[in-house]
C-alpha cells in the first residue's frame, strides 16, 4: 500500500451504490450538479471503508461519482458509442443488476442505511435476504479488515479478489 495520499480504486459496494443511481436514471448517466451524485459522493466521504490517511482531497467528490456513473453507462449494452475506460467490476455490477434489479436496488437501500450509519454489520438484518446478507458480507469483511497496526495508524487488507 502506497503511503500518503494516493488514488484509490471502487470497491464493488461503492459501485452497487452508483451503479443503483444509473438504473434509477434509466441507465443515464448522471452529472456532477445532481443532488444524488452529490448526496452519494458524501456518503462515499463518509464511510470508514479507505482509510482517511490514504484519501486525496478529491476522492469520491462530485466529479468522480459522476465520472462513475458514465463508466457504469458506458458498459450498458443499450449505450451506444465508445465505452469509457472504465473497471471490468462496473460491467459485473452492472450485469448483477441486469440480473436482478429488485434484488440489487434492496441491496444498495441497506448498504446505504448502515453506510449512514457506518454500522455495516447490521446491513443484513435490514433485509432479511440470504443472497442479500452473502453480498453484504464482501464489504462488512473488508470493513473489519482495516485493523490498527502500531497504534498509529489504520490499514485495510482486501479481503476479496476479484477480476
């Protein structure tokens, strides 16, 4: 892990959370002035997932949520025109959604009310779903993988790998 400042690539739950704002917007994408985007980029600033220390001043900021949000768009198989330089995890997220949009708009609402809360642990008990509480399993794990080394400072292991 780099020390300092440096830029920190989305998690799978940071991009259910935006890729649940491009299934609302019709699988538009959204722009940095939209109340959401500017609502979930706080959110995003909120969480304890990335340890602050880490953080750029911009991270997760307006602009990046939006230019998420064309990412997530881009890799929709309905856009048409080039796709972004997005992660191959925008278009995972994007088919799990395409999947199952009702089961993954629950799963964003719950990851959102104890990301409010940054009471992740209790994100299964908000819906009651076994695939719902697997899902939110990768980030409460991730969440407790951030442990406190030397009394200093935090570090959060990936817990998962995905391709």
């Amino acid at each position: 892990m780099p020390d300092g400042p440096h830029r920190i690539d989305w998690e799978w739950e940071e991009i259910v959370l935006a890729c649940d704002l491009v299934e609302q917007n019709g699988w538009r994408q959204l722009d940095a002035s939209d109340p959401r985007v500017q609502e979930l980029s706080d959110l995003l600033r909120r969480m304890s997932m990335h340890p602050l220390e880490g953080r750029l001043p911009t991270f997760r900021n307006a602009a990046g949520v939006a230019r998420k949000t064309y990412n997530i768009a881009t890799v929709h198989p309905d856009y048409v025109g080039p796709p972004s330089n997005g992660n191959k995890l925008d278009k995972k997220v994007l088919d799990e959604f395409r999947d199952d949009p009702e089961q993954m708009h629950r799963y964003a609402q719950s990851l959102r009310q104890a990301a409010e809360r940054d009471e992740l642990g209790n994100a299964s008990q908000l819906v009651g779903d076994e695939y719902e509480s697997v899902l939110e399993g990768r980030y409460l794990l991730r969440w407790h993988g951030c442990i406190f080394l030397r009394g200093v400072s935090f570090r959060c292991h990936s817990v998962m790998r995905r391709g």
